[in-house]
C-alpha cells in the first residue's frame, strides 16, 4: 500500500517536473523569439535605411548633373538654335556618369540631341518632360525605355533670363548598372512603385511582382507575434521562407523602400535557448527528484534508526531493573554472609553469658538457702545485666538481617557505630584486638539508612579484624569528625596494608582465602569480595564517599556522610 503509494506520488512528481521542464522550455523560447523580432526588427530597418539612402544619393547625383548640364554653355547656345550639335558635350557626360543616355530636347519633348540613338521618347517619360516645361525639375521611372529597359529620368529646363524654358535636359538613369552594385546583398531590398510593383531590387526573382496588395503576384501568409508581424513565403531560392517585412516611403524618389529580413536565425537561437533552458530545467528536476529522494531514504533511515535506538532503550531498560534486582539480592546475600561469619562468635559470645547465668542462679540458690539474701540479690543483678546484653545482641543480629529498603533518613551516626561494635565484639576480642574509640561529645546526625550503615561498619570492622589475623599488634582505631556538612568516619588498623587499592570496590574481588587455625578448624571463611562493593553502593545512595588506602601502619578507610541539616530555628 505504501509502495504503490510511493510509486505513485513519486510518478507525479517526474510529470509535474517534465511538465514544468516543458513550459519552462516553451517559455524561454518564446520570449528569446519575440525579443529577437523586436532586435530583428531594428536591424533590418536601419539596413533598409543604408540601401535607401544609397539609391536616393546615387540618383541624387545624377539629378545634379542635370541640373549642371542644363546650364552647360554650348548646351545653352543649341538650345537657343545653333547648329552645331552637342552630342559629343551629352556622351562624355553619359560616358563618366554610365548614364543611359542623355539628352537635349525642345521644351516640347522633340530630341534635339542625345548620346545614343533614341528614335522615341518612352511614354512613362512625359509627365515629367510636361513638368520640365514648365520649368520645374521633372523626375520619373518606367520600365518602357528602349527595349522595356527600367530607367530613372532627371529631366532639368534650359532656363535663361528674358527667354524662359528654351529647351530640356533628360538624363536616363540604368536602373540595371544601379542594382549591379548590390545584386544578392543581404537582406533583401525592394524598391515599389505607387502601384506596389517591384520596380528596384537586389533580388532579380521579384522584379515586376505586386507586393501588399490581396491581388499581389507573390503570396504570403501574415503572422503575428507580440504585434510584430512576420511572413511566410515562398518566393524563390534566394528570399528567405520567413520574413519580417520593413518598410520606408521615399517621397523625393517617388518610391516605397521594402526589406525582408530573414527570420531563420532568431528561431535558430531561439531553439536553442529554449534548449538550453530545457536541459537546465531537466537538471533542476532530476537534482530536486535526487534530493527528493534522498530525504525519503533518510527519513526512512531515521525511522529504522528510532526504532531501533527504542528497542535497545527497552532492552537496557529491562537490564537495568535486572541489574538493579541482582544488586539488592547481592546486598541481601552480602548481608547474610556477614551473618556467617558472626553466627560463629555470637553462639560463643552469647554462650558464655548463658554460662554465667547458670553459675550465678545456682549460687543466688545457694545464697538464698543460707538466707544471704544481699549476696543472691547481687547475683540476680548480674544476671539481669547479662540478659540484657544477650536481648541486644539479638536485637541488633534481627535488625541486620532484615532487608531494608527505606530511603534514607536521619540516623545517630555514633548509635550506629556502637551497635556495629556490638556486632562485631566477640570476633574483635577473640581475636585480641584492641579497639581504639572516642565519640565525639555530642551526637553526630547523618543522612543514611540505620541498617544499611551499620553493614558498612559491620564489614570495616570485620575486614580489619581478618587482615591482622597474623599481625603481633592488632589495634582498630575508630574516629568520628565532622566538618562543613560532612561526617568523616575513619577506620584504621594495623594489618599489612591493602594489597591493590585499586580494585578492593570491584565485585568479588576478594585476597581472603579459607585459612584453617592450629586446630585444624577453619578460623574464616573465604572471602565473597561483596563487602566493598555492596559498602560502596550503599555509601553512595546516602550521597557519601568511602575510599580505601594504605597509611604507615596499615590500612585506612574513610566514610564520608552528608551531615543532616540542622533547621535554621535549631541554629
Ligand atoms: P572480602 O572481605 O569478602 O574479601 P571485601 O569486598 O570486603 O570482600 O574486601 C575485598 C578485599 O579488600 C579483601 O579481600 C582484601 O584484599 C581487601 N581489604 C579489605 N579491607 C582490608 C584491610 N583492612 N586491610 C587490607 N586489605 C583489605
């Protein structure tokens, strides 16, 4: 379901960015054609401006020379009737100029004189022989001189003062010798007469034809793009197949200027920047679709990645509340191996008061039997006494043994040490040791936990009896300070020193091996290694620190404990 999901918004997203790549092609196209139109435009209207002021000054030239020649003297005295002809005057001129011919008539158009041959004056020329009569200057074209040669006619009056118009100078203008010059020039130039027909041109193919008009020669199909309008035609090999059409009046002249300027190269560059534009479109979609891509695998990565750090979560969740079971039961088992080794002195330890308090009731009999009524009062003191230390130390064996699991609260720090000592005196005296403790004056408040502590103390005390089992002096030496919010208990002994401080917290980490007395018995247990790691843990849950080290006389533990606010009313 999600694949095809998947699949399909990811198809969408290869349409719509082909699509986008399409339009953004389109686009570029367009815009690139339209403005290369408008350039196009400009170009070809100042390039017809160039042929038209071309034609205009070469046609110029000759109108001058009519102008001059028609004031040329000889010319001047043939026209007021000498005889003597001036044809020679008329070919040199013509002969410099390459005009068609040129020559001297009566103001009514009859040929006085002229540089070649002509037996009659083409029709198209009257109107402005007509003109010249009257003594303006007559200009014309037409397509009739000679054999239907295209000529352009200056025909200039003979004007001299009193006399008025007394002859005309014509000067035919080759059309043909004109065109030479710029024959196959791009781009193509027309030139129209008043009846759209193309009367100059450097494209031979559209002499004659009738251009602009619906009833024209030559057909075309007009388009528009962004109001620019540009052809499409067929008109021969050397005009191009689409156009954009420029035009120019020229008044003096009597003609229309017209250029077609090829279009191909605006639609080449065009396609190739829209091309171009495609290609990079297509680019920035395959780099969008990438990083598309790329974001999903990550996500689904991530997703992985989740679930798998929830999974380990939960498995090191799990394995902390085992650990945290293995602990409490460690402290428990730790606990009663400290249970152990004390069961053995205290059956000795309350043996011997249960011992005595036989030996005393029989002899408080044997008082009471004489009527010594003081003496067996003494001896039921002593058994009274003796039975409360018995009741204590059973107390205290009880409490150690239950599994406590109270936060911590405010214990008397030297009631604690005290019931330790009361824990561990048996094995202490048996052993010899001599215990070396002044409590501080005044009661010494901790953060901790009554039993928990006490099993710290109960394991000091007992770590430093074994470790001067064989030592000649055997003293414990037990201080109480305090100082700035802390507690400091310090437990020395006079054993051989820690043999690697180091690891002494470390778990079963343990030097005591079962070490049997001279009467063969095993005087104590194997070491579990618990005591300083359980001792370490529980220290650490009042918020103290228990440290161990070598000093000159032999081994040293300190016990650091959070003193128990005393409230600012108390102070
Ligand atoms: P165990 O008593 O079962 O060996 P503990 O954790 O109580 O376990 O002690 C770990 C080890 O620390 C002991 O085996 C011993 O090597 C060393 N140690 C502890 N207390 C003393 C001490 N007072 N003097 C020398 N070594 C000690």
């Amino acid at each position: 379901m999600i694949w095809r999901r998947l699949a399909s918004s990811r198809f969408a997203l290869w349409a719509i960015l082909g699509v986008i790549t399409c339009l953004v092609a389109v686009a570029v196209g367009r815009s690139s054609f339209i403005l290369g139109l408008d350039q196009l435009q400009q170009r070809g209207r100042a390039d017809l401006a160039l042929a038209a002021d071309r034609l205009s000054a070469q046609l110029q030239r000759y109108q001058e020379l009519s102008v001059l020649l028609a004031s040329h003297p000889q010319i001047e005295n043939r026209s007021l009737g000498a005889s003597q002809s001036v044809r020679s005057v008329l070919l040199r001129a013509a002969d410099k100029t390459a005009a068609l011919n040129i020559m001297l008539m009566t103001p009514k158009g009859r040929i006085l004189d002229a540089a070649f041959a002509i037996t009659d004056l083409p029709k198209s020329a009257q109107p402005s022989v007509a003109r010249a009569g009257q003594g303006a200057l007559g200009k014309g074209f037409g397509t009739d001189y000679g054999d239907n040669q295209r000529a352009y006619y200056f025909v200039a009056p003979v004007i001299l003062p009193e006399r008025g118009v007394v002859a005309l100078l014509a000067i035919f203008v080759d059309i043909d010798r004109l065109e030479g010059d710029w024959r196959g020039d791009r781009p193509a130039i027309y030139f129209l007469d008043d009846q759209s027909r193309v009367f100059i041109s450097n494209r031979s193919e559209l002499l004659g034809a009738r251009l602009h008009s619906a009833a024209g020669d030559l057909p075309y199909d007009n388009h528009v793009a962004n109001g620019v309008d540009y052809w499409r035609l067929d008109w021969g090999p050397y005009v191009p197949k689409s156009a954009l059409p420029v035009f120019k009046d020229l008044p003096t002249i009597g003609l229309r200027a017209g250029a077609l300027i090829d279009v191909a190269p605006v639609r080449v560059l065009a396609l190739w920047q829209a091309g171009f534009a495609g290609v990079l479109a297509a680019m920035f979609s395959v780099l969008v679709i990438w990083a598309v891509e790329r974001r999903r695998h990550l996500a689904i990565l991530n997703a992985q990645l989740e679930a798998r750090v929830r999974d380990r979560t939960q498995d090191l969740q799990t394995a902390n509340a085992q650990l945290k079971k293995a602990q409490a039961d460690l402290v428990q088992a730790g606990k009663l191996s400290a249970l152990g080794q004390l069961s053995a002195g205290l059956s000795h330890e309350l043996n011997q008061p249960l011992m005595a308090i036989e030996q005393f009731a029989q002899n408080a009999q044997t008082f009471l039997h004489k009527g010594q009524a003081d003496a067996a009062d003494g001896n039921l003191k002593r058994i009274s006494d003796l039975a409360l230390r018995m009741g204590r130390i059973i107390k205290n064996l009880r409490a150690f043994a239950r599994n406590e699991a109270e936060p911590s609260s405010k214990v008397d720090l030297l009631r604690i040490i005290d019931q330790a000592l009361d824990l561990t005196q048996s094995r202490l005296t048996r052993d010899g040791v001599t215990v070396d403790y002044t409590p501080p004056p005044d009661a010494v408040y901790v953060r901790g936990g009554e039993v928990r502590l006490a099993q710290v103390m109960v394991n000091l005390f007992s770590n430093a009896a074994d470790a001067m089992q064989d030592m000649p002096l055997k003293s414990l030496e037990i201080a109480v300070e305090t100082s700035a919010g802390t507690a400091t208990i310090t437990v020395q002994d006079t054993g051989p020193g820690i043999k690697d401080p180091d690891r002494i917290f470390d778990p079963f980490y343990s030097t005591k091996d079962a070490v049997p007395d001279q009467a063969g018995s095993v005087s104590h247990d194997p070491g579990m290694g618990l005591g300083l790691s359980i001792s370490y843990g529980l220290v650490q849950s009042f918020g103290g620190k228990i440290r161990g080290f070598n000093i000159q006389t032999g081994a040293a533990f300190t016990v650091e404990l959070p003193l128990w606010p005393i409230p600012p009313s108390a102070q």
